[in-house]
C-alpha cells in the first residue's frame, strides 16, 4: 500500500464573540441572500427568536419550526417541503446540532429532491452522492456540543430500523458559522452535560484518529474522503478543545445562567473539535453509539460520552502517548502513573472523574441496556464503516462488546 501522502484542511468563514449574532444582517447581506428561510425549534419561538430577528433584519422571514430533538428522516424531508414552497434563496438554522443538521438535509433535498434514504449509505439507503453545491446556509448553533456549524455530516433517525445514520458531503458545509455565546447561557444543566461530553468526545477521537498517512493513497483526488484521518492541524485544534472542555465544563453545568465565560470557552471548544473531526474524522465512540441512539431514544450526546472513556482505553495501544495526554490536556496535569498503559487507563478515569462531577448519565445500565442486547448491537456497529474507517484500532464484534460491557457503569 502507498500512503497518503495529502491532508486538506476545510472549514467554512466563522464569526465568534458575545454578541455576533447582531451582526446578523451585515452577514445576510454579504452572502447575497435576499429572503432567509428559518429553521429551528418551537422552544426558540417560544422564546422570542422571530422577534429578535425582526428587530436586527428590519422585517420578518418564513420559518419552519418542526426540528425534532433526533430528527427523523420524516420530519427533515416535510421541513424539506416547507422550503421549497417558500421563495426563500438561503437558509438561517438557529439551534443545537439538531436544528444545524435538519436544515442540512433540508437544503439538501430541496435543492436536488427525493428523500433521505437516496442519500445515505447501504445497508439502509441508496448511497446517492450529494450531486452539487445547494443553497447558502448560516449556521447559529445555540449548544456547545456537536459542532455542527462548521461540518460536512448531518444525522437523522430511520425509525423503520431504530438507527441513526449520517448524509456526509463538503457540499453540506454551511456558508458561515455565527456563533455567539450569549445564545448558550439558557441551556439547562443536564443539556450542557451531555453536549459538552459530545464536544469532548469529538476532540479525543480526532485526536487518536488513524494519521492521515496510515490511509491509501487514492488514484483520484476526488476519491479521497471527507475524513482522512489525524493530522498536525486536526491534532493542534483537538487538543486546545480538550483543555478548554477541562477548564470550563463543570462551570458551565453549573453556574452557565450566568457564567459567560465559562459559556464562552464551551463554545470555542465545540467549535475547534468540529474543526478537527469535520476533517480527520472520529471513531469507534460513534460507530457504537449510533444502535444506542436508536434503540434506547439516548441523545447523541448522551451516547457517545458514555462510550468515550471505554474507547479510549480500547485504543490506547494504537497510540498510548496520545491517550496519556488527552488525560493530561483535561487536567492539566502530568500523568502520575509509570507505565504507557497505566497513563492510558488513569485518563478514561479523569474522563470518568469529569462524568461523575457534571451528573452525567453513568453508564448503559442507566438507560436500560442489558447484556442481552450487546451482540446485535455491536453487529449494527460494524455496518457504520465511514465512522470506523478511521478508528485508530481494528474493530471486530468482540471489541465491540468489550467496549459496550466496560461502559456498562461509568462511576
């Protein structure tokens, strides 16, 4: 095999800081759209957010408000309809990664039509590649979690079979990431909890990612895929995101009605980890979480971040140096043990330390899984090939099981 010998960074323009979100028009304007469709949830509304839009526009826009907290592909493809009979020529998403990912997929099948089974990948879709480029999109993420605002994959719940699958495709990037904190300091506690282990898990798989060299060369630039693996500026971005969730998570849980530093810092971190798994990719916590998602109505969040600790001590032979400083990163102390694989497992355990201190959902016992349910699980795992394409481990239904086993109980 020859290696790759290639990386290419991509991200779409951002704008961070307190209070961007009123340069809204100033934005809308750049980008050349003259009638923004809304896309976001009854929650916002509720909370004023065509109002506020009015007040920074000057006028009102269409909006769709049917985001569901995991979308369904029936919700995205009746947003979808929504769209398409407005005369809209861009779309604002303002919300968590599900609001971001909906108006995705709805950008997506407005633009070019049929559904979302087209799209997404066999066993489950047709595996239609996204033909083209579709309508600008501003993204406003209102979590810190999922990264959405700057990636190139939207997920979406196929009830049919319980699972959560995932449409990927440059051409889904939005045009500009907006993020202001202020949006983030009325997301309750448990919320924050469980986005800011998504942001965190993004970051350490990235980060353990297969390097970008350890793939085959394609014959064709246009074969290479979106996630290549780890490299220097993935890494770089990785590891800032896992300092800052280690800095300011708990205070986030905790004091984040006011705390807008804290607020801040979550928000910065999320972004820098969807910068780095927007382009090295992410791994096994994924893969494995996706038939949990589905078959115990767990959020994304919730899922990966109680895998996360076990991932890593499954991978650390892959690259025990790396599992020792995401512990290091998160603390912001030496490792105090001796041995590689010590460091490795005294990191999962600062993961777990973190978990417990935020009142995270401590394990897959707490959402109803049982031993019985492991083995067609972690079948389902492995048909998640783009997720694990760049898990820095092979993964079998063993290591699967391992994993979901290990995760049983956190803390």
């Amino acid at each position: 095999m020859i290696g790759d010998t290639i990386w290419e960074f991509r991200s779409p323009r951002s704008k961070f800081g307190v209070g961007a979100f009123n340069e809204l028009k100033f934005e809308i304007e750049r980008i050349g759209c003259k009638k923004p469709f809304l896309i976001t949830t009854k929650g916002w509304i509720k909370r004023g957010l065509l109002d506020r839009i009015r007040e920074i526009l000057g006028f009102d826009i269409p909006y769709w408000d049917g985001v569901e907290p995991e979308p369904s592909a029936e919700s995205v493809e009746e947003g979808a309809k929504a769209f398409s009979q407005s005369d809209a020529d861009c779309i604002l998403a303002v919300g968590g990664g599900s609001a971001l990912d909906t108006a995705k997929i709805v950008n997506l099948l407005a633009t070019y039509g049929g559904t979302v089974r087209d799209y997404v990948a066999p066993p489950y879709g047709n595996g239609k590649p996204v033909p083209g480029p579709v309508k600008p999109m501003i993204a406003v993420p209102t979590t810190a979690g999922t990264g959405s605002e700057v990636t190139s994959v939207a997920v979406v719940t196929l009830k049919a079979e319980n699972v959560k699958v995932g449409i990927s495709s440059d051409y889904l990037r939005p045009t500009l990431a907006l993020l202001d904190p202020e949006l983030t300091l009325s997301v309750p506690p448990k919320i924050t909890a469980d986005t800011g282990m998504d942001a965190l898990t993004h970051a350490v798989e990235s980060y353990i990612a297969k390097p970008y060299w350890a793939r085959e060369k394609p014959d064709d630039p246009s074969k290479r895929p979106v996630y290549v693996g780890s490299y220097p500026v993935t890494e770089a971005l990785a590891e800032k995101a896992i300092e800052l969730i280690g800095k300011y998570l708990r205070r986030a849980v905790y004091w984040g009605q006011t705390d807008i530093e804290a607020r801040s810092g979550m928000l910065l971190a999320s972004y820098l980890a969807g910068l780095s798994f927007g382009n090295s990719g992410v791994g096994l916590a994924h893969a494995a979480s996706y038939p949990l998602g589905g078959r115990f109505k767990v959020s994304h969040g919730e899922a990966v971040g109680i895998l996360l600790p076990a991932v890593l001590e499954y991978n650390a032979p892959a690259n025990y140096q790396k599992a020792k400083r995401v512990g290091e990163l998160l603390t912001g102390t030496n490792c105090p043990e001796r041995t590689p694989e010590d460091c490795a497992k005294w990191a999962a355990d600062e993961i777990r330390k973190l978990q417990k201190d935020i009142k995270f959902t401590p394990g897959l016992e707490a959402v109803g899984v049982v031993e019985e349910d492991l083995i067609e699980m972690a079948e389902e795992t492995l048909k998640q090939k783009r997720l694990l394409a760049t898990n820095p481990r092979p993964v079998d239904v063993e290591g699967v099981i391992w994993v979901y086993k290990r995760a049983m109980r956190n803390y």
